[in-house]
C-alpha cells in the first residue's frame, strides 16, 4: 500500500532530515514509527502526504507514484490525525467529523449521517456529544474526535503524528486500547509517529526504529525486543525489553498446565478423595459443556477443609483470576497481581468458553523464554526445548 524507494529529505542549510530510507506497509498494517525527537520519523510521514516534499527518491501510494498526485486530492484520500488534534472550535463535533465528506462535495446528510456512524464507532454516542463543541470535550473525547474525523470520508491510509501524546497516561492507556479495538474493524493502513517504545510495542504489527535519519530496524515489536539489529536499537528498547517483551507475547495452549477438573454435579467426598490422592490443593470446577464455573479447594487445609456431603455447586467459588487464549503475558501478570492468584485460568471464548488449562508463574516465564528463543531462529514456540538448571 505505501513503499518508499531510496528517499532522502535535506534543507538549504545541509541538514539530512531523512536519509535514503527504503520499506514498505502493506495494505491494513500499523507500522509504528519510533525514535528519539529529530530523528525524521515526523518527516517520513509528512511526506506521504506531502506536507513535506522528498528532496530523492519516491514514495508510492498503492502502487501510483504521489509526486504526480495533486497534493490537495492526495491529502482528501489520507486520513491525518495530530497530537493537537485540530478541531474547529465554532463547529459542533458532528460538524469537525463531516469536514472531509463536505469538502469533497458529499450531500449534508450523508456527510452527517457518516459523521454520527463514526462518532459512534470510537465511543462517541452521537446524540449525546454531536451538538457539542470541543471546548465542551475532555482531551480524550477531543482525540477520538479527531480519530473519527480522519476516518469520516473512508480513507486507506491513515497518518497519525503522536495523537495521544497530549493527554495523561491513564486517558492514553484507554485510547490505545480503543483505537486497537477500531483498527480492528477498519483495518486501515496506518504510519503511526510516537517517541514512546511502549506505545510503539503495544499498537505496531511493524515498527520502524529510528536513528538519525535512518531506519536502524524494521520488524515485528516481538523481534525487535527479543533480537536488537543493533547496539543503538538495543539501547533504545532498553535493558528491560524483556518485560516489554510481556505486552507482544500471547498466551499458547501449550503454555498451560493441567489441574485436577471437577464438574459441579461431582460429590463433594470423591472430590476430596481425588484432591488427596493427587496431592492436590484446589481443582477447577466445569459446567457440562466444559466451560469454566470457578474453582474449588485451595483452602488453609486443603482438601480436608471440604465436607463429606453435598456437589461441588454447593462449594464452587467464583474464578476472579481468569483470561481469554491469547491475550498477553503482560495481561497474565498483571491479573496474577490484581488477584494476588499463584495462578490464571485460560478459556477459548471461540469455544463457550471452554477452559483449556492454567498458567503459572513459572510457565509465564517459560513461555516468554520460548518466544525469544523462536523468533531468534524464525520457528513456532512449540519447537523450542528449554534448557533448565537441575538443582543441587
């Protein structure tokens, strides 16, 4: 969708904005590009769009080059969101959101009936904040705003400057969040500029590492993390690309151990005789279908704690430390904090939320140790054996 071939960007006065950079984005991928302040990741994307012209080199636009493009026909085809978001202070938000349809010669109520399907896509209900004006937004409803509004005439590619920089971490988190949620019923194109390694781990399929005007590694944020090209990019990343590591790698089934599995109709003795027998503390506790209904046991005593009569309904606890496949190690932990668990839960919500096993501390750290280790040597984690330190 966007690939530059060989381009450079140098002023009158001998400064090298950006030094032949060559890479593509293909076609609904967010390519996250990230670096130090006036290091030309800003320039890259400006000039897609051209706000700013490429002193060499070209840069194609879904195979068409843009330098025989006109600039303002180029611009109405890209969706462009900025740090200050941009609102039009005498428009109502509804209005902000229908600029791009009214210039382009849309009729007013389909521009506006666009706008309101958009303002509801990012979180907006349009009946509630279509008649407002900015200054009656807080700074994260003016960003999704701005979000919508770079959205609002269907654009393939969006350019986004630092969009959430403005706002305060708790805010962004929820933004970044959102924003995961809408490109992933847009997929759109998207060159996304942030100096945040975080915000560039957590949002990119790609990210570009940026020196001085140059692009020092391009590949996945898991590799990036797990296998710096460069002193630079290693120092960039930081010394605890590790835990960063946590928020690009997902929870596998083969990542999970298995505990002892009661049903609810289960009498409570056999249940007690099953936990001694395995030496077992706890069991967790299924429905018929083999979706997850919490857990039993795991008491101060164990399984002498449970009754002789009654079924597990009777005793089953409510499960509070539980995820989907597939969501993150760093999620895995954070939720073993929140709940001070000594373990998660893992279900398939693809199917009835069928339980698949449990994810330990330990085996959190195996599984981060696996990923490492296969996209060092470009295989599936399921073929990494580790090694481990017998004890003495």
């Amino acid at each position: 969708m966007i690939r530059f071939e060989h381009v450079s960007k140098r002023y009158e006065d001998g400064t090298t904005a950006v030094d032949d950079l060559s890479f593509e984005v293909a076609a609904g991928e967010l390519v996250t590009l990230v670096g130090p302040s006036g290091c030309g990741k800003t320039t890259t994307m400006k000039m897609v769009n051209r706000l700013i012209e490429p002193t060499a080199g070209h840069i194609f636009l879904d195979g068409e080059d843009i330098s025989g493009i006109d600039p303002v026909e180029l611009r109405r085809r890209i969706g462009y969101v900025i740090q200050q978001v941009g609102l039009f202070p005498h428009k109502s938000v509804l209005d902000n959101t229908a600029t791009v349809p009214h210039l382009l010669g849309w009729k007013k109520a389909k521009a506006r009936a666009r706008a309101a399907e958009l303002l509801d896509l990012v979180g907006l209900d349009p009946s509630v904040y279509g008649d407002r004006y900015p200054e009656q937004l807080s700074g994260g409803q003016r960003q999704r705003v701005g979000v919508a509004r770079a959205l609002a005439a269907d654009p393939p590619v969006l350019l986004m400057d630092e969009p959430f920089g403005a706002v305060d971490p708790v805010v962004r988190e929820r933004l970044q969040s959102e924003f995961l949620r809408l490109q992933a019923a847009v997929h759109k194109t998207v060159l996304f500029v942030t100096h945040d390694i975080e915000e560039a781990v957590r949002l990119g399929d790609r990210m570009a590492v940026y020196g001085a005007g140059r692009i020092e590694q391009f590949d996945t944020p898991s590799t990036v993390l797990g296998a710096p090209a460069t002193e630079y990019v290693a120092d960039f990343v930081g010394a605890d690309r590790g835990l960063k590591r946590l928020s690009v790698t997902p929870i596998e089934p083969g990542d999970l151990e298995q505990p002892p599995v009661v049903r609810l109709d289960d009498p409570l003795a056999a249940v007690s005789a099953r936990l001694r027998a395995e030496d077992a503390r706890w069991a967790v506790v299924l429905d018929g279908t083999g979706a997850l209904r919490g857990w039993i046991g795991g008491t101060e005593n164990g399984a002498d704690a449970l009754p002789e009569t009654g079924t597990v309904a009777d005793r089953v606890r409510r499960m509070e430390a539980w995820l989907p496949v597939g969501a993150t190690l760093k999620q895995a932990f954070a939720t073993m904090l929140q709940h001070d668990a000594g373990w998660i839960a893992v279900t398939d919500p693809d199917d009835g939320d069928r339980f698949l096993g449990v994810l330990t501390p330990a085996r959190l750290h195996e599984a981060l140790r696996r990923s490492t280790a296969a996209d060092a040597r470009d295989v599936a984690r399921a073929e990494i054996a580790l090694e481990t330190v017998s004890s003495v």
